[in-house]
C-alpha cells in the first residue's frame, strides 16, 4: 500500500479483478431457471477503489454478484485489512446484483454455491482493494448527479422511481481519469431465467460505456432498487413466463448506454474536502417461523417451488436476527451511504430530503445482502411477493419485522450526521 502522511492532498487509486466463474455452475437469481451456465457473454467483474486523505482511507469494492452473506463481507473486510493495514470497518463490500452470475450465498437464490469458486472469488476481490490501495496518487474529485427517468419499473405497482444518477469522479491533477463512481436503482434482470449466459446485465454495458469514452475504471454502485426493475412482474422471474423480446443483451445494452450517458451527462464541480468514515452494525430481527404443518403442506405443493426450503426449515428455522452493516463514507467531504439489503427506493428518497443533497449517493446491496427490506412499514400491509416469498429464496425464516426498516433509517441517518 502506498505510504501517505497526514496533511497531504487528496489521494485516489482504483483496480479491476477478473471474477468470472468456469461454466457449467449453478446461477443465481431466478427460481424459475433450472440449469447451469453454459457460455460466458460478458465478464463478470469487481472494481475497487480507494480514496484517502492522509489521515483516513476509505475503500470501496463493487462486484458483480447477485449477493453476498454477511459474514462473507466481513471476511472480505477483514482479509484486505490483513493485507494491507487497512481498518475493516473502512472497507464496504458491495454487489450489483446482477441475476446472471453465480450462486455464492447460502440462500442459494435459485441456485446451489460452489464453495471452492466463492473461495476463489473473495480473495480476488480482496485483491482488487489492495491493488487500489497500491494505486493511491494524489487526486482531484469532481461531483455531479445525473437524471434518468423510463429505465425503472416499481412493480409493485407504484409510481416511485429514482431517476437519480449520482456521479463522482476522480482524476490525477493532469485530468487524467482515475475512476468514476455511479449509481442508479434498478434490477439488473434484463436478462430472464431462460438466459443460461453469464453476464453483468446492464451495469456491465455502463461500465463499459463510460470507460470507452472518459477511460478510468467505471465502479456501479446499485441503488435503492428492492421494488423496482426493468418493467415486468416479480411472478415472471420466479414461475417463469418464457423469453420475451423485451429480455435481451440488445435489451441490456440499450439500458446501460443510457445510465451512461446520464452518468457522463451530469455536470461535475470540483470539491475539496476531507475523508471520513462512520460504520455502526444494526441487528436486524425476523418474523416467527411457520409452524411444522404449514411447512409440510408448503413442501407437498404440486410445483415444488419452495420444498427444498420448506424442509430445511423442519431441521433448522435458523437464527431470529440478522447482523449487517450501514455505512457512510465521505470522500472530500462528499457523502456516500452504504445500506445494506435490498433496500427499498424510500430509502434513497427520504436520506436525500433529510440530508437537503438531492445529489446524495444512496447505495443498497453493500456489507451484506441476507433478503429484501422494506420501508417504510405500509409496504407489509400490502403484501407481495416481497413480503411473502422472497425470504425463502434467501433461506430466511421469515421476512424481517416492519421494523427493520426503521433500524437502518435511523442508523443512516444518524453516521452522516456522525461522519460529517
């Protein structure tokens, strides 16, 4: 890692590690997709970058998976602080999402993890933090926030959306581009369950997109995006509906060269700044199992859709709380907000009215991602699909309480009062 001494300029540096599984492994995301990977379309990727100020450094890592344990990040964390020094508290582990990669948590979330390949995949992942640790020189930041109305969908039949598209960018002092950094909230799942090929979905293409005009390494950040998604029903996904012409790479190729172009389009300003970071764990509790007889008549169902769950959960309902991370890190004085789950759009929303930063980067999907997680609590009286049925496909007991929600608004709220 680079050696810095406090009082000096602003320092950036970011990585790029190779996370593509070998074909022929279960893929994650679709409980209507019943068979392995069999081609890769497109690589799957994590983008890390670091951001210091002499006094604290800060590191950021995006991979393209559907999720990971939190536990799992924690020892990704506490890996890269093994390896370089670096604080594990100052290192957020994000995924983004992408329903066409491997299964790597315990949930399995449509598919079965390969332990050796997980194995595989954290230590490149940790490779991609220290490799950007090792590119630390000093950095200017510029911040802006794009806007992108049409790619999201609340398919829970809202009309909220986040067209938001924040942006920060970090260039030497010559300009020459280290990394840009962008967010937007939306379901990477262009791509349907009768895609078989592994790909990053439409993250990739933005990435992409904005690498091939500004150069640098493009790092996605997932948004607030637990309802909303590219334009279909949570029921296509999990029974399956057949392809369809709107779930397609031309499909997914289109929507990132628009969240590019948002993202090159927002107008940047200088800032200057220094660089904290404020973590807290919230323990997050899950409702009461179901009894044995409503497990067994959910395992005898003609469809068999949740019978392996249904019988893991006769020999072991599992723990009644989950444990993960909220974070905030401010890189030059610019927030960053790291939540974890899959967090619904209102969080986004509300952050950046109690924040007054219309331009605030909300990112879900980071320390840890165990199940959905509603806010505000009304979404449970209206039930759906991710009120009912998408804990077991995380392997949860039950979806967390209506209060969950409010745990890690307050604890947002709270580290970036803390953190500025």
């Amino acid at each position: 890692m680079a050696v810095i001494r406090e009082g000096e300029r602003l320092l950036a540096g970011a990585a790029v590690a190779d996370i593509t599984p070998r074909i022929g492994g279960s893929l994650a995301g679709y409980a209507a997709r019943g068979s392995a990977s069999t081609a890769v379309h497109d690589p799957l990727l994590a983008t890390a970058v670091a951001v210091s100020d002499g006094a604290t450094t800060s590191v950021v890592i995006s991979a393209d998976l559907i999720a990971l344990d939190p536990d799992t990040t924690r020892r990704i964390a506490g890996d890269l602080h093994e390896r370089t020094g670096i604080p594990a508290d100052r290192v957020a582990v994000a995924v983004t999402h992408t329903h066409a990669g491997p299964a790597v948590t315990r949930g399995g979330i449509g598919g079965v993890a390969d332990p050796g390949y997980v194995e595989e995949a954290c230590a490149r992942i940790v490779g991609a933090g220290a490799a950007a640790l090792d590119a630390l020189a000093p950095a200017v930041l510029r911040r802006g926030c794009g806007t992108l109305h049409g790619v999201a969908h609340n398919r829970r039949g809202g009309t909220l959306t986040d067209p938001a598209v924040p942006v920060v960018r970090l260039e030497r002092e010559d300009g020459e581009p280290i990394a840009t950094v962008f967010s937007h909230a939306c379901h990477p799942v262009t791509l349907g369950p009768d895609n078989l090929r592994l790909t990053a979905d439409w993250p990739g293409y933005a990435r992409r997109h904005l690498e091939s005009r500004i150069g640098g390494v493009a790092v996605f950040l997932q948004g607030c995006c637990g309802q909303l998604n590219t334009g279909h029903t949570a029921l296509d996904s999990l029974r399956g509906t057949g392809p369809r012409p709107d779930r397609t790479f031309e499909a997914a190729a289109r929507i990132g060269t628009l969240v590019g172009e948002a993202a090159l389009g927002a107008g940047t300003e200088p800032v200057a700044g220094p660089v904290s970071v404020a973590a807290t764990c919230v323990e997050l509790p899950l409702g009461d199992p179901l009894t044995p007889d409503e497990l067994r008549a959910i395992a005898d169902e003609p469809d068999g859709m949740w019978t392996a769950w249904a019988l893991a959960q006769l020999a072991d309902p599992g723990p009644a709380a989950v444990e993960v991370q909220v974070a905030v890190h401010r890189w030059g004085g610019v927030p960053l907000v790291f939540l974890p789950c899959e967090p619904f759009v209102e969080f986004a929303v509300e952050l950046r009215a109690a924040l007054g930063d219309p331009g605030l980067l909300v990112a879900g999907y980071t320390g840890g991602v165990p199940g959905y997680l509603p806010y505000p609590e009304t979404h449970y009286d209206a039930g759906g699909y991710e009120i009912r049925e998408a804990h077991r496909a995380y392997g949860l007991r039950a979806a967390f309480t209506p209060d969950a929600g409010r745990l890690v608004m307050a604890a947002a709220r709270a580290l970036a009062g803390e953190a500025g």
